[in-house]
C-alpha cells in the first residue's frame, strides 16, 4: 500500500472534509465522555456500586487504556493507513458500548472504561495527521478550530442526551443509543468517503521515535497537554458529583447546567483561532491556561450563580487551549513524525490530567472535598502555564505527511 501524501488545500476547497473529520473526532470522544454525565445514574445502580474516588480509578483506567492505544496507534496506521485506523476503532467503540449494556459489576465496566480509551487512543493521532495532510499550513489554525469543537461539543450534547434519555431508559439503555449511532457514522465513513486518510503514517521504529522524544518541547507539550487536559476533560468529569454533593444539585440540573456551559466554547474554539493567526501559537496557549486556571479557582471558592457563571467561563476558555496546542505540536517536528508525535504527547498528557487527576479529585472529594481539589488544579494550571516559554516551533518545514 501506498504512502503517498495528499496535496495539501486551502480550507474553502476540503472544508467539507474536514467537518467530517470533525464529526467523527466529537463521537470518538462522546463515546468516552458520556459516562461522566451518567455517574451519578451509574453509582445508584447497586449492581455496580461505584464510589466517589472509584468512579475517578475509572477515568484513570480509561486513561492509561488511551495512552496504550496510542503506543499501538502507529502499528495500525503505518501498516493499515489512517483511514481503517480511523474505522476500526469507530466499529470497535460501538460494539464495546454495546458490550457496557451487558456489564453488571464493576469489573466490567472498568474493562469497558480501558477498551474505549485505547480506541481513543488509536483515533487520535489519525484524525489529527489526516487533517493537517489535508489542510495547506497557512489554514491550520482555522482548520484545527473546526476539529476542536468535537470536544466542545461532546461536552455539550453528553449532559443533554443524558437528561433526555434518563427520563425513558436507564443508563445502559443510552449507551446502546449512543453505540448506534456510532456505528452508522462508521458505516458512512466506510462506504461514502473513500479518499479521507487513505495514506499511511510513519512506522515505529527507534530512528523514527528518536527525534521525537529527543526534542525539549516533546517534553514541554507532554506538561501543557496535562495542564489542558486536566482543565477540559479532568475536572468536567467530576463537575457532576462536585455540583450534585457539595453544591445540592439535582442531577438533571448538574447536567443541563454542564451542558449549557459548553454551548460557549463553540464560538470561543473560533475566537482562538483568530487570535492564534495573529498572536502565534505560543502567547494564545499561554492566554488560554491563566484564563481557564483562574476561572477553575473561582468554580472551587464560590457557589449559587458566581459558582454557576465561572464553570461557563472555565469551559469557554479550556478548550481555546487547543487549537494553538495542536498547530504547535505539528511544529515541534518535522511532518514526517508528526503522526508519531500526536500519538505520544497528547495521550502522554491526557494519563496525567484526564485520568490521574480526576482519581485524586475523587478520592478528595470522598475523603475531604472536590471544592479544595479544583482550587489546586486551578493554581497549578495557572501557574504552569508559564512552561509555554520553553517551546522552540520550527519555521522551516519538510515536505511529507
């Protein structure tokens, strides 16, 4: 099979491509998403009987099953092509959902919690080399801000789906809705799209990942990628049990609000790519992690409708992280190892903020309380945000995929 590379368009001529890409990057990340919004559901159920700091181990689990995903993620993509990769981990989300309805203690659903992470795992780094291979680097920044409302917009739809369907089916039932779905994206994706992804990423081997992981701002990202991680994904997951147990709200309305919350990043994640263009990468990333630290700070001091309008302002400001992120990590090498560089770092962050972070929040949360833990995270991710210095972005790049 072939590794020859797209010829890189101007965003107006694939734009359709890559809402594409972005449509299938928000079910990828719904799949593992939804079940932060369903906790509360999931720990009523006495079969499964999940505590506080035991539903954070999940995340965790889920985690690490990301970070092994993404090790495996360049044996598949190299030797199959970005596409399939692509595929099959859809086909292999929506069968383990399907397998989450059948899981009736909580071993199962800590299997179900790794698998999906590690499909995760193997999406990530293609969706990513798939579309800046697509997109001329000029449109990168515009490009990645239509990719990174995925996020956004899982954060969104997961909280509301979950209100809706709560109110006909129990918590496996929605997954089974949520698999579906899936599947039929992937059956689209298989049939109707043949030429998104179909070339292959650089394979592993020890001259490929030594340029990788010799370079100081692999190291850096690795820290900021946690840093964003944990703001976005690590302590939305626990915002659920934080505002349902310390801040005597219903669950329906935990959710609506979380959900409502993240209507605000569909515009800012836009706003961040403007400013990204004309700011550079660095300063916006760095802008976007004192913002959403400080906004985290004031989640954990305050309560009623101060409380209520800076987890709004959290999760507009998180995700404005990103876009920048990704633009500055396809240049801390050359496009060659890009695909081995998406695998490592943002997974590598991710264990760090997705998953031990919400494990320590909700071990906090059970033994003291989340609103302490979520001023510290603030604090360390405003703080850290001074790390973005210490990146060196090439300006000179090959020609390569």
């Amino acid at each position: 099979m072939a590794r020859a590379c797209p010829t890189p368009q101007p965003l107006r001529n694939v734009l359709g491509t890559v809402v594409f890409i972005t449509v299938v990057f928000l079910l990828a990340f719904l799949a593992r998403l939804i079940f932060s919004p369903l906790m509360p559901a999931i720990q009523e159920d006495p079969a499964m009987g999940v505590a506080s700091g035991q539903a954070g181990a999940l995340f965790l689990l889920g985690a690490i099953g990301m970070l092994a995903g993404s090790f495996l993620a360049p044996l598949f993509y190299s030797s199959l092509n970005h596409r399939h990769t692509l595929i099959l981990s859809l086909f292999v989300m929506a069968a383990t959902l399907v397998g989450a309805y059948f899981a009736d203690s909580l071993w199962g659903l800590r299997a179900v919690f790794f698998v999906l992470g590690a499909c995760f795992g193997l999406h990530q780094p293609s969706s990513m080399a798939t579309l800046t291979a697509t997109v001329r680097r000029e449109d990168w920044s515009r490009a990645l801000s239509i990719q990174q409302l995925a996020p956004p917009l899982a954060l969104v739809t997961g909280p509301l789906i979950t209100v809706a369907l709560l109110t006909w089916f129990s918590w496996d039932e929605v997954l089974l809705w949520i698999a579906g779905i899936i599947a039929l994206v992937a059956v689209v994706f298989y049939f109707a799209t043949p030429g998104i992804g179909s070339f292959q990423g650089e394979p592993p081997s020890p001259s490929a990942i030594k340029p990788v992981v010799s370079t100081r701002s692999f190291w850096v990202m690795i820290f900021l990628f946690a840093l964003g991680m944990g703001a976005q994904v690590g302590v939305y997951t626990m915002l659920p049990l934080y505002l349902h147990q310390e801040r005597d709200m219903t669950v329906a309305s935990a959710n609506t609000l979380l959900g409502l919350a993240n209507l605000a990043p569909l515009v800012t994640v836009f706003v961040s790519g403007w400013v990204t263009s004309r700011l550079g990468e660095k300063r916006t990333m760095a802008i976007a992690l004192v913002l959403t630290g400080v906004a985290a700070i004031f989640v954990g001091l305050l309560s009623g409708v101060g409380m209520k309008i800076c987890v709004v302002l959290m999760a507009a400001m998180a995700v404005c992280y990103f876009p920048p992120a990704f633009a500055a990590l396809s240049r801390i090498v050359q496009p060659n190892y890009r695909s081995l560089a998406a695998a490592f770092c943002p997974p590598t962050g991710f264990v760090l903020g997705g998953g031990l972070l919400p494990l320590a929040l909700g071990y906090m949360g059970q033994s003291w309380s989340f609103s302490t833990g979520i001023i510290i995270i603030g604090a360390v991710i405003t703080v850290g945000a001074a790390a973005v210095s210490l990146l060196h972005l090439l300006t000179n790049l090959e020609e390569g995929c």
